[in-house]
C-alpha cells in the first residue's frame, strides 16, 4: 500500500530526528531569550499548540485519502460487476 517498508522506516526515522532537532532548537531559544518567564511560557504554549494542529491535520487528511481510496475501489468493483453481469447476459 505505501511501497517498501524499508524506505518508509528510514524516512519515518529520519523526520523524526528532524522534529526532535526543531524541537531542541526551540527549547534551546526559548531558554535563552532574555524575556520574562511568563513570555517564554507562552512562546512554548503556543508551540504546543502549533504542534497539536499540525499533527491533527495530517491526520485528516490522511482519513480524508483512506476514504476516497475506498471510494474509489467500491466504484470500481461496482463497474466491474456491471460489466460480468452484462456479459453472463450476452452469452
């Protein structure tokens, strides 16, 4: 369905390490800003934040795929049942 599994693993593997890169690298700026603590708290809700809103439309979307792959296959074995019922009826 989604190719070699080996590919998907390392690239998997590899986004990881890039989030948790950014993520590292948001820490480390956020640390260091010479902002109240208060600023600092919200510059990290707001990454939070960020990041429940881009995991949750990925997550649509990939739903959203799923469903019109599904449709698709369903369409696709309805005319080919069309088509088998009008051959077993010509012959």
């Amino acid at each position: 369905m989604f190719g070699n599994n080996e590919n998907n693993t390392f690239y998997m593997a590899f986004n990881a390490i890039g989030v948790l890169f950014a993520y590292g690298m948001l820490a480390g700026s956020i640390y260091y800003a010479p902002v109240d603590f208060s600023t600092k708290g919200y510059w990290a809700m707001g990454i939070g934040l960020l990041t429940i809103a881009l995991v949750n439309v990925v997550k649509y979307r990939l739903d959203h795929q799923a469903s019109d792959d599904r449709i698709a296959k369903l369409e696709a074995a309805k005319a080919e049942k069309i088509l088998e019922d009008y051959v077993v009826e010509k012959n």
